[in-house]
C-alpha cells in the first residue's frame, strides 16, 4: 500500500459507511473526488471480484454497474491504482493480489 494512503479502521468504517449508505454489499451513492477516499471504497469494491478469475469488459462493467451507474470512472481507477489488471487489447480483466493494497 502507497504511504500516503495509511488507513485507519476507525477512517475506513466512517468513509465506508458514508459512502456505502445501504451497507458494503449495496450500491456506492457517489463515488469520491478525495483521492484516500477513493482508494478506501476501491478496495471494498475489489472484494467483488474473484482472485484467479479472467473476466471479459462486459462482465466488469456489469459487476461495476451494480457498484455505481459511472462504472467506467470506477473501472478506471480500479486499472491505474492497480487494483486490478487488464490485457493491452482491454478485453480481458483479472485481480492480481488484493492482500497487497
């Protein structure tokens, strides 16, 4: 994990429970425009995602879009944070290790 991003739990129960209001498993009421708070719901929202499974776009934004109606902002984010991964033709995705954001 980047320094800048040192998280307590006390910081990420309150950012995810603002953000998250029906619950972590629900929908993202607005995605934030703080980078820290981004990087908090990012790595709530990667646990979605199985480990070890190579996902197609479609199936991505389908996962993302019950995250979030801007799930290519999500998506983005999720690639340039390295969160997860994708293949130079951006036709397949996959997580590489979540234990290590």
């Amino acid at each position: 994990m980047e320094e800048r991003f040192l998280i307590t739990d006390k910081e990420r129960e309150k950012v995810l429970g603002n953000y998250f209001k029906q619950g972590i498993n629900g929908p993202l009421d607005v995605f934030p425009s703080k980078e820290k708070r981004k990087y908090i719901i990012a790595q709530e929202i990667i646990k979605r995602f199985d480990i070890g499974k190579v996902y197609l776009e479609k199936e991505v934004n389908e996962l993302l879009k019950a995250v979030h109606e801007d799930f290519a902002t999500i998506r983005r984010f999720l690639i340039d944070y390295r969160f997860m991964s994708r293949s130079d033709d951006g036709r397949e995705y996959w997580i590489d290790d979540v234990d290590s954001k």
